[in-house]
C-alpha cells in the first residue's frame, strides 16, 4: 500500500473500530442470557476434541442450519482450575463481532454441560490445508497473514490480547477466507502486562518464556511465527524437548529456506525479534512497519477487510455439512445427572 493508502485505510478503519469499542463494552459487561437447550439440536458427528471436551457438528431445528457445538463437561473445567478461562472464552466469543473471528451464536448448559454453538466452518483447520500442501505459495500466505493482521487490531484496540496463534487455531470458510478460534487465552489487559505462561510451545514470544511480562508483543511474535510457518511448512524454531525449543526461541537465531522472497525474508526477520524496542507491531508506528512493508505491495487491506478480495484457494465443500476436511473421530455418549453439578461455580460468573 502507498502511504497515501494506508493513511485513508487508517481513517477509515480505525472509524470502524471505535464503534466496534463501544459495542464491545455494552456486550462484554451485559448479562448473557441462554438462548437455546440440548433438545433444540441434532447431534450428528464429532469433529474435534480435546482437554477441553468435544466439538460436535449439529443441526439446529429452529432453522435447519449446521453448527459447531463446543461441549465442555463442567468436573473438566473445575478440575483443572479453568472456570474463569472458559466464561472469558464464552464473554469474548460473544462479545466479538469482527468477520475474520468466529462468534457465538447459543450458549446453554444443563446439569453436567457448558454448550457453545458456532457456526459450522466447513472448510477446515488451516493446519489440515498446510499439511496436505506441504507449504502456501507467499502469495496465499500474505492473504491470510492480512486477515490475521486486521483480527490483531481489532482485539488490540478493544485492549485484548489473544496469545493463542497457530494454523490449529484458524479455520478456512467455503469462501476461502479465515476465521480465528479458540478464544481460551484472550485476556483483556488494556495498558498492563501480564505474566501468564499460556500458548503453544513453537509459537511462544522470549518475553512469555523468560517470565518478564508482556502485552500485545506476544501476538506480534506469533504473527511472525505464522508467516514463516505458513511458507516454509515448519516452524523457525523446533526441538522435541521443549526446554532446548525455549533455548532457540530466547536465541533468536533461526535461518529462512531459500526460496523465501527478500521481502518475506526481511518482515519474518522484522518481527521475529528478541529485542521488542525493534520488533515490527510493536515500535512507534505501530501495525504501520508491517502493513506497509515491501511484502504487501499489491495487497489492499480495504478490500481484504471487505471481503472483496478472490481468494487463491478455496476448499472444495459439499453443501454445508461436509465435514471431509476434518478427522474423523468416535461418537461422544453425553452423561448425566439428577442434580446440577457446579451450581455455585458458574452461576457466580454471572452467567443467567
């Protein structure tokens, strides 16, 4: 983009957010109220799983469309001290309105349940697609990268940051655009730092590892982490133990292949730095060093934001309830119980 360009994508993005700020404010401290129970779906296959519970895709009678119910048993989420991370997931998937964020559509819980309902991206995990292509070509990479860009803002203005980055982390719709999930590790910090040890291994800022508080950087770094990903095909920094992988990261030496371009090369070198008074996202000018690096010309943000850009790749899908891009998974048989489990522990959450 020319400066001229992203001074007026500025304008008029940054206009966007500050009435996307007030809306978030209204929703993030407004009483979330149930709006659907297990009876008004059709449970139909499972499609992931995890510590957390199971993703299930469903089919909600009201309106014969398919979603992704997130169903989290609440033992799991007491035992392993997670109440306050799961109501902040639910709180912001809720609260989110941005189109390359995945938002909650229902939310309910039973006796032994908490339940989200999504909605049903049928183009699969970015990590599936990295995998079987064994690399993206950079200009797919720079497509995705934008909308990650864009989704950083938007949390960052709203003073939240995300801490969760990886290609597991993003899924493709059957449009070929992205939509970020899993919002477990949001937090709101505002102008603070944090000290959490949270995110995945090969994705991990120096600053998270080292102990010495952190911010937004954190997403910067990941960001940084993901383009290399995305274009190599592998991290820049990788072990099998995970204490020599946090040796490398706090390094920060790593090598690109060969056939990166210069550009790539030097936005991947930009923000992949240790010292955060010289990492792109972070100095004066901000998201500026990195939307208007070398690596994006070409590449509109306005018309990326608006959905107006043609995609390059876009997953072949069969009507709304193929599922062929995620792996297959055995059935989940849902417990349960003649009393409320855990009354106490969300009805505290202010969750009615």
């Amino acid at each position: 983009m020319t400066d001229e360009k992203l001074q007026k994508h500025y304008l008029t993005f940054e206009t966007y957010l500050r009435r996307s700020k007030k809306e978030f404010e209204a929703r993030i401290e407004g009483e979330m109220k149930i709006t659907a129970q297990l009876e008004d779906f059709k449970l139909m296959k499972v499609l992931g799983t995890g510590s957390f519970g199971k993703v299930m895709l469903c089919k909600y009678k009201e309106d014969d469309n398919m979603y992704a119910m997130k169903i989290m048993e609440k033992v799991n989420i007491v035992r392993t001290k997670q109440v306050a991370h799961t109501i902040s997931e639910i709180r912001f998937l809720d609260a989110f309105k941005f189109p390359f964020i995945v938002s909650l559509q229902h939310f309910f819980k039973n006796n032994v349940y908490v339940f989200l309902v999504m909605p049903f991206i049928n183009g699969g995990e970015m990590f599936y697609h990295l995998r079987s292509l064994k690399k993206f070509e950079e200009h797919l990479a720079k497509f995705y990268t934008a909308q990650v860009i864009l989704s950083f803002e938007y949390m960052h203005y709203l003073g939240i940051v995300y801490r969760d980055l990886k290609p597991e982390n993003i899924l493709i719709d059957s449009s070929g655009y992205l939509k970020i999930t899993d919002l477990g590790f949001c937090k709101k910090i505002d102008s603070q730092r944090t000290y959490t040890l949270c995110g995945t291994p090969e994705y991990l800022a120096p600053e998270i590892i080292l102990s010495q508080g952190y911010n937004y950087s954190v997403d910067w770094w990941s960001l940084g982490i993901l383009i290399y990903e995305m274009c190599a095909g592998f991290p820049p920094f990788f072990a099998k133990d995970h204490m020599k992988l946090y040796e490398k990261i706090v390094s920060g030496k790593f090598s690109c292949p060969p056939h990166f371009s210069r550009a790539a090369k030097d936005l991947v070198t930009n923000i992949l730095q240790v010292d955060r008074s010289k990492r792109f996202g972070v100095m004066k000018s901000g998201t500026k060093d990195i939307k208007g690096h070398d690596w994006f010309k070409g590449l509109d943000f306005d018309i990326v934001f608006a959905k107006k850009y043609k995609p390059t790749f876009i997953p072949v899908v069969q009507g709304q309830g193929d599922t062929k891009f995620f792996e297959p998974y055995g059935d989940m048989e849902l417990r349960e119980a003649s009393f409320n489990e855990y009354d106490e522990e969300f009805k505290s959450m202010s969750l009615k």
